[in-house]
C-alpha cells in the first residue's frame, strides 16, 4: 500500500497530465495550438526581426508585388505589407483575446447569476434580450462618439481607442454565453449531485465554483473560441466604417478593407490579412474543442 | 441515554404550493401528519408506491424540504433539535449528524470531480478536518470501511460501475460521522447481485458503528432483508408499522396485504395469488374522503368513504390504521 500523500501528488499532478494526453490526441487541436503559438510569437516578436518601419512611406515602391525586399508586397503608399501585418496582428490580437475574456467574462458571470438564483433569472434574462435586440453597429457608432475624446485624454490615442474597441466589443457580445450557460447551469442545479453539497452545508460561492462553473465548462470554452473570432471580425468591421483604430493605425481588419479598393490590380493584397484572420480564427477553434475534450474526464481516455 | 428514539415525528406534514389564485391556494400534501419513533441503532424502512410521500418524508427529516406543520425531533444523547425551527449554527451542526444517500448513483457524484474530492467535500465544507493530511487519513479511513481501493480515490466518477459509485455515495455520507441517514432507495438503480452487496455494507456498516438508519424503498424483498421495522406509507399516511418479522407474518392492512401478495414468488408450482388493485394511487392535490386508501381498497364500507381511520395500536409495535382490521383479520383466519 502506497502512502496517502504519494498517492495524492501523483492525482494532482496526473490529472493535468490526463488533460494532456488527451488534447494530444486530438490531431485538429495540436495543429491548431501550433499555428496558434506561431502567429502569438510572429507578431509579439516580428518587429525585432522584420525592422522594416510599418508606417515607413517609400512612394517610388508603392504597389510592388512579393519580391525579396518585400516578401508580402507594399500598398498605395509604397509601406511594407509584411511590417504592417506585423504591427496590425499585435492589436487585433491583443483586442481578440482581452473583448474575448472580457465577454466571457460577463457572459459567464450573468448566465451563472441568473440560472442559479431564481430570482434574477427574469431580469438578467430580458436584460440579455435587450441587449440581443440592440443593433449592434448604431450602438457602436454611439459609443465610439460619445467615449473616444474622453478615453483618448485618459489612456492616450492608442490605448484609449484600444479600451474602448475592447469595451464596445465585449460589453455587446456576451449574450449568447450568457444564454448557453444560464441553460446548462438550470440542468446542472437539479441533478443530485448538487442536492448533496447542499445538503452538507456548502455556501453558494462554493457551489458555483466547485459544482457548478466545472460541469458549465465546455460550453464556455466553445464560446470562448467562437468569441475570439468574432471579436477579430467585430474589429474588423469597425476599422472599415471609421470607428476603430485611426486610419494610419494597421490592424488586420484595416489592412483588409483598405486593399478591398484595390482587389481588381492586386487581389494579394487582401489575401494577407484575410489568411491570418481565417487561419488564426480556425486554429483558435481547433484549440478549443481540443480542450474542451481533453477537460471532460467522461471524454478523456476513450 | 435519555430517549431511545433518536428520530421522533408528531403529526409532521410537508405541503407544496402548486400554484392556484392568491384566493384558491392549491396545496400539495406530499406528507399528511406522520408521526413516527426511530430508535436509535435501528434499520427503519419505509415502503409505499410511487408517490406516497416516502422521499419527502425522508427530507423533511433532513431539513432539505421544509416543514410545513407538526414536529420533528432529533436526539442522539448528545444534542437535541427540533427540526422544524432549526437554523443558523445548529442546522450546521445538524447536517454533520444526519447525511442521505441518494437513489442514482450516476446523478449523485459530480463527473469533474475526483472520488477523493468527492469524499472529502463534506469534511472540508463543514470545516471538520484542519490540514491535508488529515483530511486525507479520514478520506482513506471512509474509503476502506466502504470497500473502496485506495486506487480508486483519483480517478473520476465516469470510471466506476453503479455498485462502486453507491459506495463512493455511501463514503461521502459517512465521512463526516453522522448518526442518522437517510437511504432514499438506494439500491433501486442498482442490479440485484450488487443490491445485495450494498445492502451487507449498509448493515455491517450499521452495526459497526451504530447508526440509525432511515431505508427508503418500493422493494419488499430488499426491507425483508435488511429493516428492523417498517413503516408502509400510502398517500402521505402511514397505514401500518410494525417490526419487520411480524408485518410480513401477520400484515393488518388490506393495502399492506395486496403489496405481500405482488412480491413474486420463486416456486414454479406457485400459480400467483398476486391480489390486484384497481386503478392508480389517487392525486395527492385531490385526495379521496374518508380513509384515503377506500377507492382502490376491496373490503370498502360506508364508514371508510366518511371518516378517516386512526392508526391504532393492535398488538406491541404494531400499529395500523383501517376501520376494518379486527374483522378482517377474522376472516382470514376462517
């Protein structure tokens, strides 16, 4: 017989190594973990080894193709596509991931409050309703002129623009977690498992982070993944209508929409920032499922 | 030791509001003024058909549904309480002592959960263990005492067929050393071969270290096995209660009676005397006149359909509740 305490490190420590194994096997995740992790050190690194200034404007090499100089081309000011997508995937990023956690966040947060206490089951709900009936894009427009001067003197132009693309994305996209998880959490709440706990006496903090967020976990992780790619395509959009970043400000939506002018001479140009969008939104997805799998013990070893 | 009783019920009744105008409340009576003595260091069933108050009953004795009239005591020598006005600390204090088992094993453990999480939840929640080590010495003490392999402590519930999680069910409820609980059909899920085996641990378990337990079931055969005494309830009522040995020789009412005859028989030459009762137990939100068992009940009179009969005593232990008993019973023996 083995001592207690071996055997309980051993748990500890296999059960992440379980999670592990499984998201191993998952061939999809991996490649998309990989992919993920070279686009994340592409454009946190990129600028050290491209130097190339991405607002740089050589007008004598405007509109060049792939060439050794410029492996990606250069747009109608002569700057280098390569730097710019550099530089545009640090922010496009960056905005993914944090409107993501920010979305998840309150997603979460509203969907657990709201299918776990009775109560205010109705009001957050509705609440959720107004917020899905809202029109998105005039809801934007509204925020971005009421917010940007003000968030602009507090965090600077950059970061001003950045909190508040962050904010306006994540404050109108939570809803659809908010509603799978509410509906999750009302199933979780009535099985027995839960009478259990609370038949020992466990408070509601507890309840909600030990029994009930762990089982309400895939779904979160799907809409995390999906909420990712959305907030890439949100930013996107906002960029192209002029409420996003400043024009001279490359994000991969901007690039985008900037060379849409140009697709009939040189359709590689909206190829770029279309492939890194895609391809960073599939892998994410990838990742996603991969944990979401390798998170469920039922799942994990078949 | 003052009372033997460790469970003590007076008129105890659990209603639910189903809704109805403010004026018309429409009530559910899912426990009809039970008044029952669980000694203490017994195995007390509790059988009737589906929806005759039994789980109810069972949780009410836990404060998990509450009371809505009548009195509920808890004793066990140590501390008293009156369940039905328990809170704050000593509800607390309460949940310590008295722990149920549940009927599906698959729905019972949390699947994220490891076993030895699961097991040890109750010592943490209640705070009654202070440091890892002993938490895990507890943990692995329940786990042996219920058959469980030390082995088996880090894997996931998903990993374990029905008998090993009604054990895993049955660590959990044990491992804050409670006196009292409540097993709510905890072997109906199960295949019979394993029923067996849960119900030896129940009882070694019992015995070892001297709880109460409160067994919950529709199966005769698995009460004949295991209880002390038993309670038949029918519509929120108890109807009969009398030890074990006696019911089953010498059963009162007619309701008890038709449950005896419908436990198969094993002998091939037995052509079946199964007694048939016509038509469903009535809706408890529009419950029959009289004695509430007299629409289905074959030996029915006048008085029955008028007056509700009370439970009376008829021989030590044994009681039960029917207009008719005394003749009845006449019949039978001619």
């Amino acid at each position: 017989m083995t001592d207690i305490t071996e055997i309980q490190e051993n748990a500890s420590r296999s059960q992440w190594w379980d999670v592990w194994d499984q998201f191993k096997s998952h061939r999809g995740a991996l490649i998309g973990a990989g992919f993920f992790l070279i686009i994340v050190f592409g454009v946190t690194f990129g600028p050290w080894l491209w130097t190339i200034d991405p607002t740089y404007i050589d007008i004598r090499a405007r509109n060049q193709g792939p060439s050794f100089a410029h492996p990606f081309g250069t747009d109608q000011l002569g700057r280098d596509t390569l730097a710019r997508m550099i530089k545009g995937g640090q922010t496009s990023m960056s905005v993914g991931l944090v409107a993501m956690a920010l979305a998840l966040f309150l997603g979460t947060f509203i969907g657990v409050v709201a299918g776990f206490f009775k109560k205010l089951d109705g009001p957050l709900m509705r609440l959720t309703d107004l917020f899905l009936a809202l029109p998105l894009l005039p809801l934007l427009l509204v925020m971005v002129m009421l917010f940007r001067d003000t968030l602009s003197s507090i965090f600077g132009p950059e970061m001003g623009i950045f909190v508040l693309m962050v904010t306006a994305i994540g404050i109108t996209s939570w809803m659809p977690t908010a509603r799978i998880v509410r509906g999750d959490v009302l199933a979780i709440k009535e099985r027995e498992f839960v009478l259990a706990a609370r038949s020992i006496g466990t408070s509601n903090q507890k309840m909600i982070m030990r029994h009930i967020l762990p089982n309400v976990l895939s779904p979160i992780m799907v809409s995390a993944t999906l909420g990712i790619a959305n907030a890439i395509i949100t930013e996107s959009a906002l960029s192209f209508l002029g409420l996003g970043f400043p024009p001279d400000f490359p994000t991969w939506g901007r690039l985008l929409f900037d060379s849409v002018d140009y697709l009939q001479q040189y359709p590689e140009r909206v190829m770029w920032p279309g492939l890194a969008i895609s391809f960073t939104v599939l892998a994410v997805n990838y990742v996603g499922d991969g944990l979401r799998d390798a998170l469920d013990p039922r799942i994990r070893g078949r | 030791m003052s009372d033997p009783n460790l469970i003590k019920t007076d008129k105890l009744s659990v209603e639910f509001n189903i809704g109805g105008s403010i004026f018309n409340k429409k009530t559910l009576k899912a426990v009809d003024g039970i008044s029952i003595d669980i000694p203490k260091g017994s195995f007390f069933g509790v059988v009737g058909e589906s929806g005759s108050g039994k789980t109810t009953l069972g949780r009410a004795l836990l404060n998990a549904v509450p009371i809505s009239s009548g009195h509920a005591t808890y004793d066990d020598g140590e501390v008293q309480y009156d369940l039905a006005e328990i809170n704050g600390p000593e509800l607390k204090d309460y949940r310590k002592r008295a722990q149920l088992i549940f009927q599906d094993p698959y729905a019972a453990l949390s699947p994220r959960m490891t076993v030895r999480d699961i097991i040890a939840e109750p010592l943490e929640v209640m705070g009654l263990t202070k440091t890892r080590e002993e938490t895990d010495a507890r943990v692995r003490e329940i786990a042996e005492k219920c058959r469980l392999n030390l082995e088996h402590l880090r894997r996931f519930p998903h990993a374990f067929s029905g008998g090993q999680r009604q054990r895993i069910s049955i660590a959990r409820a044990l491992v804050s050393g409670p006196q009292f609980i409540v097993a709510d059909e905890s072997v109906a899920a199960l295949d019979v071969s394993i029923q067996a085996d849960i119900l030896n641990l129940l009882k070694s378990i019992q015995e070892e270290m001297g709880l109460t337990f409160m067994f919950i079931s529709h199966d005769l055969s698995v009460v004949a096995h295991t209880c002390d005494h038993v309670a038949v309830m029918y519509l929120g009522r108890i109807v009969e209660s009398a030890p074990t040995r006696q019911l089953f020789e010498n059963a009162r009412h007619p309701y008890t009676k038709a449950l005896f005859s419908a436990i198969p028989s094993l002998d091939p030459d037995d052509r079946g005397k199964a007694q048939k009762l016509e038509g469903e137990i009535p809706s408890p939100t529009n419950q029959p006149s009289g004695c509430k068992f007299h629409t289905r009940c074959p030996f029915v009179t006048d008085i029955c359909k008028r007056e509700e009969p009370p439970l009376e005593t008829c021989e030590e232990g044994h009681a039960v509740s029917c207009h008719r008993w005394k003749e009845l019973q006449l019949n039978d023996v001619a």
